[in-house]
C-alpha cells in the first residue's frame, strides 16, 4: 500500500518553495504539470496539487523520530512553526502553515 496525503494550492511553484524549505531534502518528482510529490518514507508521500477552491482547507500531520532535530533544520530554512502543543503522554506537536493557510503538523517526542 502506498499512501499520498494531498495538500491543496493556489500556486505550484510557490508551494513548491514552501514545502522544500520545510521538508528538506528529500526525494520529490512531478507527475504532471499541477502536482508535485514528496516522497517522506518508503511508502507515504505529501503532494500539493493545484486546487484553488480547495486551497487553504488541508490538514496534514507527519510524525517524525526526533522532532527537535525536525524544527531546528526547518528553521535553518526559514520555516518556523505557527504553534506547538505537549499532550499528556508526552508527544509534541509543531503546527506549520504553508501560504495557502493548509495546516502541516509535525508531532514526535
């Protein structure tokens, strides 16, 4: 199973910007001309699609191993989050939001 988690735009390219800047470095391809994938583990994906009645609307969460080292490298880029919040079992969460208003939430510990 492969899953693709798809965060609507207005702007390809300027989502494009935003989400590598987040991301980093990691494996992405085009599929056509108003989509672009980033490929985040052997089978999960993240991809902006061109969609401007839906822009704005997305809800994304990412859950990585080490979410300190996660914002601290995304800042280095430019990206800082919105809000953070601590739940009662300890998992932490960075609330991120691209230029559309979609919202991408990182949790870990």
């Amino acid at each position: 199973m492969e899953v693709f988690a798809g965060v609507p735009v207005t702007d390809l390219e300027r989502a494009i910007d935003w989400f590598e800047q987040l991301l980093g470095d990691v494996e992405s391809f085009d599929p056509n001309d108003v989509e672009r994938v980033w490929t985040l583990a052997e089978h999960g994906h993240v991809y902006a699609v061109v969609a401007p009645a839906d822009a704005g609307h997305g809800h994304v969460t990412l859950f990585v191993d080490d979410l300190t080292g996660f914002l601290t490298s995304a800042e280095s880029r430019g990206v800082v989050p919105e809000s953070q919040e601590t739940y009662d079992n300890g998992v932490r969460k960075a609330i991120f939001r691209d230029p559309d208003g979609n919202e991408v939430g990182v949790g870990g510990r």
